[in-house]
C-alpha cells in the first residue's frame, strides 16, 4: 500500500504522479483509444478494479473495445490499490504470456 512507504518515498511518489497527471501524459486527448487499432495483432490483458476511482472501469471498457486483441478482466471486489482476485488475475495473465 502506498500508506505503508516512508514519507519521503510517499511525497516522490505524489511528485511524480502529479507531474505526470497534469502533463496529460504527455498525450494528446483521446490518443491512445484513436490509435488502439494499430495493437492489432498483440494480445493484451487488462486487469481493472471496479471500484477505481482513479480511473473508473469505463475507461478500461473502451480501450478494451479498441483494442482488437485486448481481453478484459473486471475485479469485483477491487479498487486501485487491488485485491487478492486482482492479483490472481494478473498473476494468469503473466503465466499465459510466459508460456507463450
């Protein structure tokens, strides 16, 4: 949990995101779902809470809808910070990519 960090890791970490944040990732608006078509041909798992506040589920929704490849996994019972199903859905998703 990012509580559990020390404070000066804590306030880096804050830095870095809201440096981040604020830049649009250095995205242009809408870039990554106008360009989700080129991953055509790229198999992709996306692990999303339903309760992120961070980034609601919807935003997972479409880039799963753009992205040809692309499978969703919704966690019920997770936020951002996850839980023990989030971490088994990532934990399959890595084992299927590394025996691919």
């Amino acid at each position: 949990m990012y509580s559990d960090r020390e404070t000066d890791a804590r306030i880096a970490f804050v830095r870095i995101c809201a440096h981040f944040f604020s830049n649009n990732a250095w995205l242009e608006e809408d870039q990554l779902l106008r360009n989700a078509h080129k991953l055509a041909g790229i198999p992709g798992v996306l692990v999303h809470g339903r309760h992120d506040m961070g980034s609601p589920v919807q935003t997972a929704w479409e880039l799963a809808k753009a992205w040809p490849d692309a499978r969703l996994h919704i966690i019920e019972d997770s936020g951002h910070a996850g839980s023990n199903a989030m971490q088994e859905a990532v934990r399959g998703a890595i084992e299927e990519f590394k025996n691919r």
